[in-house]
C-alpha cells in the first residue's frame, strides 16, 4: 500500500509542496504457521506461533528526492507476534530497523539499527530458504544476536558497478571510556550477474565491558565471522552454498542457550566452521527447497552437528504462500544445536512447520 504524504504543517508555513514532498510506503509480512518440536529434554511441543518463514512485521520507507540524483530515505520497522499479538520486543517500537540515510550516485550512507553485512549475505545468497522455516541456515550458523543486526550503526554501499557492489559498517559501543569496547565492524563485497550471485563478508564485534563507576571492567576479546556465499541458477534448479568461520567469544552464539537436552549445558564454539549446500526446484506452482548443513566445532570439546532441511512451498500468488517444511539436526559430543525457524531458535533436533505466509 503505497501513500504520498504531503505535511500540513510544511504547508502551513508556505513550503511549495513540490519540493517538499516525501513518499511513503507501508509493508509488512504476516506469517503464522503450526510448528511441531521433538527430541528436547522438554518432550514434544506443539504450538501455533508466528514469524515461521519470515519474521511478522510492519514497516515504513520513506523518500524525498532533493534533486540531482541525491535523495534523503529512512526505513522503520517493527516486528510483531502473529499469534497473540504482542509486540515483539518490549520497550522498543522499532526493534528490527530504524535508520535514516542519504543516497547519491556516489552510493548511500545509512544511520540507525541495522542489519550487519554478514546477515544479509547469508539471508540474500546462502541460504535458499532465507535463514527461515525448520531448514534453514539458523540450525547450526550462527544467526543470532549481533551477528544479525547492529545499534548506532552508520553503513555506507556503494552502486552496483558491472554488478559489483560492496558495503561497510560501523557500530558503536557506546561505553564511556572506551571507544573499542562492545563496538562492531562488517563489509561485504558482491557480485551479481545473470545466473550467478556470490558475496564476501566479514563480520568483526568486541565484547569487552569498560570499567565505568559501579562497573567493572571484562576483558573478552575480539570475534570475527568470515563468509563465502554464492547462489547459480540451472534453470531446472538454483544452487546455494554457504561457508562461515568463526572465531573468539561470542563469534557462534547458540540459539537456544536454556540447556535444551538436559545434562551437561552445551558451549558455544570458539573456534569451528559451517559449510551449507541446498537448491530451490521449481514443482508445479511452487518450488521444492532443500539443504543439507554441517557444523565443525575445532575447540577441543569437538562439538559437531549436522542439519538437513527439505520443504515445499506453495505459491498463491506474488503475495501469499503455504509451506511446509520439516528439519533435523544430529548433535555430536554434547552439542547443542535446535532446528529453529526464522523468530524462534527450537527447543529440540526435529522440527515440522506448516502454516501461511503474507506480504503487503
């Protein structure tokens, strides 16, 4: 649904509304769907939940060319609970994006809450079912917490050039005495060009705490994510392949961190990789989406994992789909890994999702 808003009291005050106006678009995503969990220390769950495939939400863009190429653009977005209604975060409207940008032909710089370079190259290239449903990437990389979107972020992308485009980010930390502590940097560079799609990212955050009155200080170190994305389209099938590494504290943080096979609570890796293979096959009026994931823990407690996902996915129309996907995973010395979907980590190794996706 798209509306030009033209302010009243910028007309007011006599602006001429052609240089004054700004258009607005508002969209969101409604997704609910019926999930079933097994194999957690909980026993099986069955729940109507929201945000299966992609996470519910309402949101506003917004633009005012100043001419010359250059326009001012912001982007609001807030995510919501499909099944109870609830606002997704507490305290915060705007929890998933907020920012405001300038862009030109020279590119565009963005401030705010944003998404972190490294997420969106697994979500746009990687992963054929966009870090979504029982099969996606979330099942053993580490798509969670910062390693997805960033605070008091300032990003500049460059334009697509012979279909090469890149990105760098900056994030803040915001600790008094420390311009390093709990700061976050990323890039990305890309190329798209027919079939082919493939994307480099680095992803780089501090976890310290800077000694602050009734602080103390915590000296954690630095962590790092080093992506290799790509996506070919055969026509009969499109090809994904994703390889992530990880290391320093909080580099892969578990999705579900409540211990969700009793015993020994499992460790976030410090030091190990994941490597993703899957494909979209066009059926009928929708398409078959497949992957098959590894996780290779290299600390010393070797805790492995392996993930498969297979799905179909039903097209109504440009808008609206059904789905209906089932994952696993099998966890190796104690690991800890859940099939999650794209708002919730899991709390067990199967998972069945079955439910209706909507955009607007």
């Amino acid at each position: 649904m798209k509306k030009s808003l033209i302010g009243a009291a910028i007309l007011a005050l006599g602006a001429d509304p052609a240089q004054a106006q700004t258009n607005v678009t508002i969209y969101g995503i409604a997704d609910a769907g019926f999930v079933h969990e097994s194999g957690g220390a909980a026993g099986d769950v069955n729940k109507i939940t929201s945000g299966v495939g992609s996470h519910s939400r309402i949101g506003f863009r917004g633009s005012e060319d100043l001419g010359g190429g250059a326009s001012v653009f912001f982007n609001l977005e807030n995510g919501f609970r499909m099944d109870t209604g609830e606002v997704d975060s507490a305290g915060a409207i705007f929890n998933r994006q907020a920012f405001v940008g300038l862009k030109s032909r020279m590119g565009s710089l963005t401030l705010g809450r944003q998404y972190t370079p490294w997420h969106q190259a697994l979500a746009q290239v990687g992963d054929p079912f966009s870090t979504g449903y029982a099969g996606g990437s979330k099942n053993v990389f580490p798509d969670f917490g910062l390693n997805v979107r960033t605070s008091n972020t300032v990003m500049y992308t460059t334009p697509t050039v012979n279909g090469v485009t890149a990105d760098i980010a900056y994030a803040a930390g915001e600790q008094l005495g420390s311009t390093r502590s709990g700061r976050n940097l990323g890039a990305s560079v890309g190329y798209s060009r027919g079939p082919l799609n493939v994307r480099l990212a680095y992803n780089h955050k501090n976890s310290d705490v800077a000694a602050a009155p009734g602080v103390s200080p915590v000296t954690r170190g630095n962590a790092s994510n080093k992506l290799l994305v790509a996506n070919y389209d055969f026509k009969l099938l499109k090809a994904y392949f994703a390889f992530s590494v990880d290391k320093g504290f909080n580099a892969a943080p578990l999705g579900n961190n409540n211990n969700p096979y009793g015993g020994v609570r499992p460790t976030a890796s410090t030091d190990g990789n994941e490597i993703l293979l899957g494909a979209i096959i066009p059926a009928g009026p929708g398409n078959v989406v497949a992957t098959i994931m590894r996780k290779d823990d290299k600390t010393s407690l070797n805790q492995d994992a392996r993930s498969w996902g297979l799905g179909y996915l039903y097209s109504l129309s440009k808008r609206s789909s059904l789905y209906a996907v089932y994952g696993g995973v099998d966890n190796r010395n104690g690991a800890g890994y859940t099939v999650a979907n794209n708002t919730e980590a899991g709390s067990g190794d199967k998972a069945f999702n079955l439910g209706v996706r909507h955009s607007f």
